[in-house]
C-alpha cells in the first residue's frame, strides 16, 4: 500500500514536470523519460542517506505564488480530488472549495522564503519514517518538512530552515539547485554587486550584508543599537582633538568600520584614522565602505607616518585618508604608537588591555566597550571570576557594580606598565558598558590609582554597601544593624572594585559642547544627566552655565575648551601637565568650578518603598533629600535610582516622613463622596 501511494505521488510530481515543460515548449520525448527513470533507479539507494544537490528539478513544495499550488490540481473540475502534498491517509479526497483552503491555510500559510521562493510544507514521504515507539519503522509515521530551495535537504521544522538558509547565505551558496523549471527565472548577483544594504549613521554611509545582524556567522557584524556607545566614542574623540592636533587614533575592531570613517569624515584633517581587523572580508568591506564615502585608503601596510602620498584616484577629491589594515589588534597596538585607542571586541575586552597600554601615549585615551553582560551584570558569576579576577552578586545597584568592574580591570592593566588612569565616563547601559579613561605615564600615578581598588561590602539583607578599609572588620564596617538583630552573617565582600569617582565634569560639559556641535541630538540627554551625576546635583542649569565655557583642570592638567579670544589666549597651552607651585595656584584658581568627587552607588526608590505607603514623585523626592541637606542627584544606572550621600537608613527616614498611607486617599475619596450626597 505505502509504494502504490509512493508510486502515485511520483506520477503526481512527473505529470507536473510534464505540465511545466509543455508550457515552456521543451516536452521530453520517451526516450529522456526512460533515462531519468534509470538514473532514479540508480540513487535510489542514496536518497535516504541525503537528497542530491544536482538535482535539476525543483520539489512540488517550492512555489513563488499560492495559484502554483492550485494549479497542481484541477480545482475548477467536478468531483472529490486529493492534496498534491499530503498523502491519502492524512487528509482524504473532497470538494475543491474545501482543498482549496487546506492547501492555503495548511501549506502555504507556514512557507519559508529564499530569494523569492516560498517552500510550503510538504507531508509527502519524502523522508524516512519515524519509528514509533516500539522501534518498529514500518509503523511509524511520516514527519511533516520543508524542502531546501538550494541543496534540495529536507528539513522538519520552520526555524531549522531558516537556520540551514542562513548557513547557504554565509557560504555564497545562494543559487538554487534547479535551473529551468522555476516560476521565475533566478538571477545570481554579479560578485561585486551583492545585494547589500545601505544604511546611513551620522552622516556615513556604509554597505552591510544581509545577514549582518548574526555576528557568530558573519565577519562583518553591524549593531544598529549601539548608536548611543559611538556617539560617545566620537564625541570623546572630538574632545581630544581639541587639545591636540593632529593625533592618531586606532579602531581595533573594526567590521564594517564605520566609526573610523565617521571619525575620518567630520573630524578631517585633526586626526589620522586607522582601522584594523583581522578578516579579509571586514578589511574588504571597509575599503568599499571608504570609497562610498569619498575617503581615501592609505595602502594595505602601516608604515612610519609622514606626509600623505597619492593613492588610487576617487570620484572627486577625497575628503580624508583613512589607513586599513589587516591585523590583529595586539600585534597593532604593540608595533605603533597611538593617541586615542578605542577597543570594541565581540565580548570582552581584557585580552586586549596589555597590549593598549603598551604603547599608549602620554595623556592619550582609551575607550572600552564590554558587552558581555551576562557576565557583567552577575548573570555568570564563575565567567566573571574568570575574566575579571572579581567575584560579585544580583545587587540593586548591579549596573554601576559592572562599571566599577571594568574600571578596577582597566587600572590593574594600567598599572602593570607603570601607568595610571584617571575616569572621565562610565556608562552602562541595557546592551554595553562603556569606560573611557586618560592615561597618566609613571609609577607615582599608577600607585595613586591602585590605591582606589578596594573591597565593597554589602549586606545581603537590607542592600547597605560601603567600601572596605584595610584593619576593619566586615560587621563594624556596615552603618546597618542587620548583623546585630539576624543570626548569622549578613554582609558580603565584593570585588575588588574601583572606589573612585566614574565622571570626570569637564570633560563631560567638552563632549556635550562636541555633540552640539555634530548635531548629536540622541545622546544630549544622557550627556547632561552625566553631568548632573557627576556634580550630584539637580540644577539642569549648571549644564550650559558660564562655566561651561571656561577652562576645565583634569589631574593637574589645563585643558583648553571651545572658549575662544582674550581668554583663550591667556590660557596655558593644553595637554601640558603642571607640576609645583604653578599646579597649586592652577588648582587654587579653578577650585570653584572643580567639582567634588560624587558618592559611590545609588538606591532605587522602588526597592527602599514601604509597604501600604504611597511614595512621593521621584523629582519631589529629590527635593526633599536637598532640604535636609543631602547632595543628591538621578542617576543614568537606574531610571528610579537616586544617587545621594546618605546612608540607607537617612534616605529610608525622609522617604517614610514624606510617604502616604493608601487608606488615607480612600477615606478622603469616601468623605468627600459622602458629602456631596448630603448636599
């Protein structure tokens, strides 16, 4: 019974063969027909183990439209009529309006495309059958597939496919394995014109692949929410080249290379961009990248810098030079000397910290992108250990915690090269943490900046944190009383973490002035919170007071801004470190704009609520924490966070003094109502 109906779905496929042929006017004579019966004698025996990829006709499954379906049978005829893609069994003879929508909802509703081919469902047995469970085969049951529109494969379940299809995309293996007897004709795309997309970020274009969203199986990954992290990349870059002119800059990984070409493109001639990967796909593609917009790629080898030479001519005058190479980034870092390195790998990045810090000038700047959140946001704790050398908890607070992490990995790497650090941006958010540090040559910085690696000890009952000092114990150093009225520990040592400040004013007040500047409207928001962290205040008007225009100190350094003119002239030169006396009058003279370091860590409002107690508006609750006399600020960390230097205790008091009972408002409700009946 099974081969009379194996037999019938094989005539079923031929007479549509034969239907498409005599349409195209190529009918086979008698004797093609014998042959091909002969050659599927011949892979009969192979076809179970897996389908041929040289099969020149396309399955009954792969249609481009729904009347492909009905036209395999005669719907508009009289009588009962059996699906082409379901054996008897599984759905019986009927009525052409009844087939009619079974092949639509059943079939054709479930297709996967590829490349204008919709493979619809198929529940022919065209695999092996499913043992059932006894082991025995012959009674099983077929399983319901999909037919590769490439390698001819069958596949049994929808996302499967789309998987397998992936992996023909990826290997350029996008022509069907059909060739005359489709619907529509297929075209295969020339290989220097692949069906790439054009996307445009900040004024750059660049060309991504199709499947450039799927970073483990393509080179030349591309993240479209990482907006926010290269728009503070840049803008800490346009600081940079403010204070020095021209400097060298490195994009270590750089894929599609677009934030080199967007350094290249709207900074021009005050920085030397080179971009470095380690795939010839992604050196490839960032070369094309440069040419669509108009910049000039200097050769395939770093050499000594010196004054640029001619290249290959471009369409018009090139409007900068960007140098490519193929690389990887530790050998680069560690042949060539640079003045803003910016280190964005897939995950994290502490492999590639030794190597940044080698060779990094004096003064120069590092950005460090993790988006191992997993690990950073306590997720894997024994990953983070691995990676970080740091062993932390799910706090409330675990966004900073991750910052910190990071920060405390950066200045251990700085250290080992007799280096220090000084913060400028910390930011973590939902998909990256970002950290952009100064450097700061010799021993004496680099013991300064060890010194702020310390322990943080948290209680795990009510969420207190302080930082460990050496000689104190865990449960003296707690302002909590959670150890003394619970047995037991309740205290936790995390870390080690940086305890020092994670912003650096100035400097943040210089990249809001840069995204102005560049029209960088999505991030001015998050920069003017940074600024109000970092100053733990609420005035919105500090942000673009008169101060914001003046000259900023950064570590005993003057650093010049936008500020031009009389005072600009008076100014020092900038990225000149000042020792002794003049240092001291610099600082003296500065003091009323140096900003005081900001507390450690937040509390979230939600997590500290009382229960059966109305809360006050989060603004409203700031204002009361200033009145009685604590600095506070919000905090970019946690939407319903609030930074302040007051212990848990305090901030739990002035939240239950301005907190509402809930009954409190229903009997208010319930009077009135009352009231206003009696009246």
């Amino acid at each position: 019974m099974a081969e009379l109906k194996e037999a019938d779905a094989a005539q079923l496929h031929q007479e549509d063969v034969d239907i498409k042929c005599a349409d195209l006017g190529d009918v086979p004579s008698a004797g093609d027909k014998a042959s091909d019966k002969a050659d599927k004698t011949e892979t009969a025996g192979d076809s179970d183990a897996k389908p041929s990829t040289t099969t020149s006709e396309r399955h009954i499954s792969i249609q481009t439209k729904l009347e492909g379906l009905e036209v395999l049978v005669d719907l508009n005829g009289a009588g009962r009529k059996s699906c082409p893609l379901c054996p008897e069994e599984k759905f019986k003879a009927c009525y052409s309006h009844k087939l009619r929508r079974h092949l639509q909802n059943l079939h054709w509703k479930v297709y996967v495309e590829f490349e204008g081919q919709r493979m619809c469902i198929c529940h022919l047995p065209c695999r092996n059958l499913k043992p059932s469970l006894s082991g025995d085969q012959a009674s099983g049951r077929h399983v319901a597939h999909y037919h590769c529109v490439v390698c001819s494969v069958t596949i049994a379940r929808k996302t499967d496919m789309i998987s397998h299809l992936k992996r023909h995309v990826n290997k350029g293996e996008t022509e069907a394995s059909y060739s005359g007897s489709s619907d529509v004709q297929y075209e295969e795309p020339a290989p220097s014109g692949q069906p790439y997309e054009i996307m445009k970020e900040l004024g750059t274009n660049v060309q991504l692949l199709p499947n450039h969203t799927t970073p483990q199986k393509s080179d030349t990954y591309f993240n479209r929410k990482m907006k926010t992290n290269r728009q503070l990349v840049f803008c800490s870059l346009a600081v940079l080249a403010e204070e020095r002119s021209p400097i060298e800059c490195l994009d270590a990984f750089g894929a599609t290379g677009i934030m080199g070409l967007q350094w290249a493109k709207h900074l021009r001639s005050a920085v030397k961009v080179t971009i470095t990967d380690i795939s010839d796909t992604c050196v490839k593609m960032i070369k094309e990248n440069c040419e669509l917009n108009n910049i000039r790629v200097d050769g395939g080898s770093r050499g000594p810098r010196g004054p640029e030479v001619a290249s290959s001519e471009v369409e018009g005058a090139p409007i900068a030079t960007v140098e490519v190479v193929k690389m990887d980034a530790n050998v680069t870092m560690h042949l060539w000397p640079f003045d803003y390195i910016h280190l964005d790998p897939f995950g994290t990045a502490v492999n590639y910290l030794d190597a940044a810090f080698r060779n990094i000038r004096n003064l120069g700047i590092i950005s460090v992108t993790s988006t191992d959140t997993s690990s950073l946001y306590s997720k894997s704790p024994n990953v983070t250990l691995r990676h970080y050398g740091c062993h932390i908890i799910r706090t409330e607070y675990y966004k900073e915690l991750a910052a910190r992490m990071v920060v405390d990995t950066v200045a251990r790497a700085a250290a080992r090269c007799n280096k220090g650090i000084e913060v400028l941006l910390a930011v973590a958010l939902e998909h990256f943490v970002l950290v952009v540090v100064r450097v700061l040559r010799g021993p004496t910085q680099a013991d300064e900046s060890t010194k702020k690696l310390r322990k943080l000890v948290h209680c795990q009952w009510c969420e207190e944190r302080v930082f460990l000092k050496q000689g104190n114990m865990v449960d003296d150093t707690l302002p909590c009383n959670c150890h003394g009225s619970l047995p037991g520990k309740t205290a936790v040592q995390l870390g080690p973490l940086w305890s020092g400040p994670l912003f650096n004013r100035g400097f943040l007040r210089r990249m809001l002035s840069a995204a102005v500047k560049h029209s960088m409207d999505d991030i001015q928001p998050l920069v003017k919170t940074l600024i109000c962290e970092s100053d733990c205040t609420t005035l919105k008007s500090l942000v673009h007071g008169s101060s914001a225009l003046t000259n900023q100190v950064e570590c005993g350094v003057v650093i010049k801004t936008l500020k031009s003119g009389e005072e600009s002239g008076q100014a020092e030169q900038s990225g000149k470190r000042k020792t002794g006396e003049e240092s001291g009058n610099v600082l003296k003279k500065m003091k009323s704009e140096a900003s005081l370091d900001h507390p450690p860590f937040y509390y979230s409002i939600h997590r500290h609520s009382i229960r059966g107690m109305n809360m006050p508006k989060l603004n409203k609750f700031l204002q009361y924490l200033t009145e009685a006399g604590f600095r506070v600020s919000r905090t970019h960390f946690d939407p319903t966070g609030v930074r302040t230097d007051a212990t848990l205790e305090q901030f739990k008091s002035v939240l239950t003094k301005y907190s509402v009972p809930t009954y409190t408002n229903a009997t208010v409700t319930q009077t009135s109502v009352s009231m206003d009946k009696t009246m």
